[in-house]
C-alpha cells in the first residue's frame, strides 16, 4: 500500500467527506474507486468539457461581467429581463 497526498479546498474536502460518509465509505475508499475506475476506462471516468450555455446565459454572464465593481442593477430588474428573454426564446 501506498500513500498519496493531494491538495483541495477545505469546503470541498468536509463537503465529500459527508458525501462519502452518507454513502458508507470513506474518502480514501472513494479516490481508489475513482482511480480503479480510470484504469477500466483508460482515461478519466466521466467526460470533461467546457458548459455549454444557452443566449440568455451567456448575456446574464456577460451582464454581470461588465458590472463588477460598479453598483448593478437592482436583482428583480435582471431576473424580469431574464424571464422574458427565457419566454421569447419558447416561441
């Protein structure tokens, strides 16, 4: 047996712990599962891509990245703009 060391936030550490923990195994249970399952697929076990968002997100992104540091706009006014933009994108 071996020992690895890995580094991660510590929100992200106590959160898998409980995961794991309601789950019944531990966290060293869960990475050999993890690096078992590498092995069986001959790469990562689950897809890595980029998100891919719809317009509406990608402007409220856009919005919100242009607005840092600078007062926005009051929330409700943003989540009406955004639910009309939802209600033109299903016509």
């Amino acid at each position: 047996m071996t020992t690895v060391q890995f580094r991660t936030e510590n929100t992200v550490k106590q959160q898998c712990s409980d995961l794991f923990q309601a789950l019944g195994i531990t966290m060293s249970d869960a990475i050999n599962l993890f690096l078992r399952q590498a092995l069986l697929q001959g790469g990562l076990p689950f897809e890595v891509k980029l998100p891919q968002y719809n317009a509406v997100t990608r402007a409220a992104i856009a919005d919100a990245r242009a607005s840092r540091g600078e007062k926005g706009r009051p929330a409700l006014e943003v989540l009406a703009e955004l639910k009309l933009a939802a209600e033109d994108d299903d016509e």
